[in-house]
C-alpha cells in the first residue's frame, strides 16, 4: 500500500497539481523559479497526506529533495530537440528513485524473490527479444525485397513501422501465453483492414508482397516464442 500511495502521490504531483504554465516558468527561469519549489512542496505534501505515518516524515524529505534535484538536473540539460527523451528519463528516474526508497523504508531487499524468479527472468526475455532483436532480424530475411522507397512516396510517421511490429508481437505473444488464440486472427484482420487502403492506392504488388512477407514472419516468431514460453514455463 506504501508503494502505491508513493506512485499516487508521483502521478498527482506531476501531471494533476502541475499545471503547464508552471512547466514553463520552470524551463524558462529555471532556479529562479518559485514554481519549481511549489512543486516539490507539493510532492512533499501529497507523500505526507496519502501515508499519514510520522515515522515516514524523514522518506518524504528524501523523496520530496531527489524530486528536486532530478528535476533541476532535467531542465538544464533538455534542448528543445530532446525534451521527449529527457521526459521519459526523468519520468523512470522518479520510478526507480520511489521504490529505492520504499525499499529503504521497509527495509526490504531491492531485488524482491519475484524478479529472482525463472519464469519472470524467461518472461522478461521473451519480451525484450520480441522487441528490438526481432526487429533486426526480420529487416535482414526481407531485406533483399525491400521496395523502392522513391518510387512511392510516403508521409509516413518516423520509425512507426517498427514500433508497430514491436506492438503487434507483443499483443500477439500476451494472446498465447494466455491461451487466446483467435485473439490473433482479429488482431491480423484488424491490421488487414487498415492496410488494405494503403495497400490499394500503392498498385504496386511488390510492396504488398513485402507487406505480408513481414507481417507473417513477425507474427510466426511471436508465437513461436510464445509457444516455447509455454513449454519451458510448465516443466
């Protein structure tokens, strides 16, 4: 209950009770600030409010001054161009920093039995392999049919295709693991639909080609991890 009210605290300081202009006088001004320390007064304030417990007094503080200090460190270190990048670190930062203290207050190892945990150790796994290395995999087997990139224009998002495979692995390893298996079937009808207008307007056969060259292979490799899961899981 302690670690949920620290995050609830985290998720009501940050992005309820911090209104954007505040967001901005603290890019601007930087130290000058005075929304900078209203901010971690807040966070200070929700810990105390949310746990009500005198001897947590001294975590708070902690809390509330790591708070601060990442988030000075962000806002002379972000550049117009990487402000998402330093939104997510910042963001993981105060995560980790949360059950670090947590931990700490409840005396508890910060490696719980859990994460010791083979299954958790495959899981884990299984899901970073469907990510990335996967996705390096799959653009070297269809990489001698890619299509001319110049011959059809695109105003396609950056990299969106990779996340897209990533995604739809992912969906698709969760449905076998858990033993939903028309799951997948809508999940491909569903991805279908929507490229078959793309698709179409293309008239060009080697793009749908390689299309599905790519989507049945992303999907064979997810199931196929999926399935040796499910066999190493139960043994």
């Amino acid at each position: 209950m302690i670690l949920l009210k620290l995050i609830l605290a985290h998720l009501l300081g940050d992005f309820i009770l911090q209104p954007n202009s505040w967001v901005t006088a603290k890019e601007n001004k930087k130290l000058k600030a005075w929304q900078l320390y209203a901010h971690t007064l807040i966070h200070f304030a929700l810990i105390l409010l949310l746990i009500r417990q005198t001897e947590f007094i001294k975590w708070a503080i902690t809390l509330a001054v790591i708070h601060l200090i990442t988030d000075i460190i962000k806002l002379y270190f972000q550049k117009d161009q990487t402000k998402r990048t330093w939104f997510f670190m910042d963001q993981i930062l105060h995560f980790v920093i949360i059950i670090i203290i947590w931990s700490w207050s409840q005396e508890m190892s910060l490696i719980p039995e859990f994460f010791q945990n083979e299954k958790f150790l495959l899981l884990i796994t299984c899901i970073y392999a469907l990510s990335q290395p996967v996705s390096v995999i799959i653009k070297n087997i269809i990489s001698k049919w890619t299509p001319d990139t110049n011959s059809n224009s695109s105003d396609s998002l950056a990299n969106a295709g990779n996340y897209i495979g990533i995604l739809e692995r992912m969906f698709v390893f969760a449905f076998v693991v858990t033993g939903n298996w028309e799951a997948i079937g809508f999940l491909l009808a569903a991805k279908s639909v929507f490229r078959f207008g793309d698709l179409k307007e293309s008239k060009d056969r080697k793009l749908t080609e390689y299309v599905l060259i790519g989507t049945l292979i992303s999907f064979g490799i997810a199931i196929l991890v999926g399935v040796i899961y499910n066999i190493i899981s139960i043994q």
